[in-house]
C-alpha cells in the first residue's frame, strides 16, 4: 500500500498528462503537437484517450514521446486505436517516439 501511494506521488508529480505545444508562431487550432510525459501508466490512459477524442476532425496531429522513456502497453493499444481511426476523422497523425502494436480484442 505504501509502495502504491509512492508510484501515485511520482506520478502527480511528473506530470500525468499531455502537453500541448504551441506549433509555428502562432498556435494554429487545426494543428497540435501533444507531448507524453515522461513516464506513461495506466494511470494517464483515461486522461490521453478523454485528449484524443476531443480532437477536431481535420486537425493536423503530433503525438511526441521523443522524451518518454516508459509507456504502458494499455497506453500503446489506446494510441494505435486512434491511430487506426484517425484517417476517417480526417486527422493527419504523426506518432514520434512511440512504437505501434496490436490492438487486443478484450
């Protein structure tokens, strides 16, 4: 119980969600460049797939985990979900730093 607190502390304390950088000179909303933390539980997953989902369809994507050093495969799969759903919402996704796998059926 103890240990779990800790990982939860850390976790608060690192950052447990995305980033959103400003892209070019002006912050286009049609164009968005999301940064992982640096390290991606199953903890984050809930608040990444909620950031996802509420991406406007036609929005130009970069989901940077250049500086991410631990990603959570629940994580993974939530991302190659979107992945694979993107081109039909009309979203160019570009994934930097983050390894694809195969979606589980659950």
């Amino acid at each position: 119980v103890l240990g779990f607190f800790f990982i939860l502390k850390d976790n608060a304390k690192a950052g447990s969600h995305l980033r959103r950088d400003a892209v070019g000179d002006a912050e286009d909303p049609s164009h968005v460049h999301l940064r992982l933390p640096e390290h991606v539980s199953f903890l984050n997953k809930a608040s990444i797939v909620t950031t996802l989902e509420q991406l406007p369809a036609g929005s130009r994507v970069i989901l940077d985990g250049t500086h991410t050093t631990v990603i959570d495969h629940d994580v993974l799969e939530a991302v190659e979900a979107f992945r694979q759903a993107a081109p039909a919402r009309g979203i160019d996704l570009e994934l930097r730093g983050i390894r694809q796998v195969t979606v589980g059926a659950h």
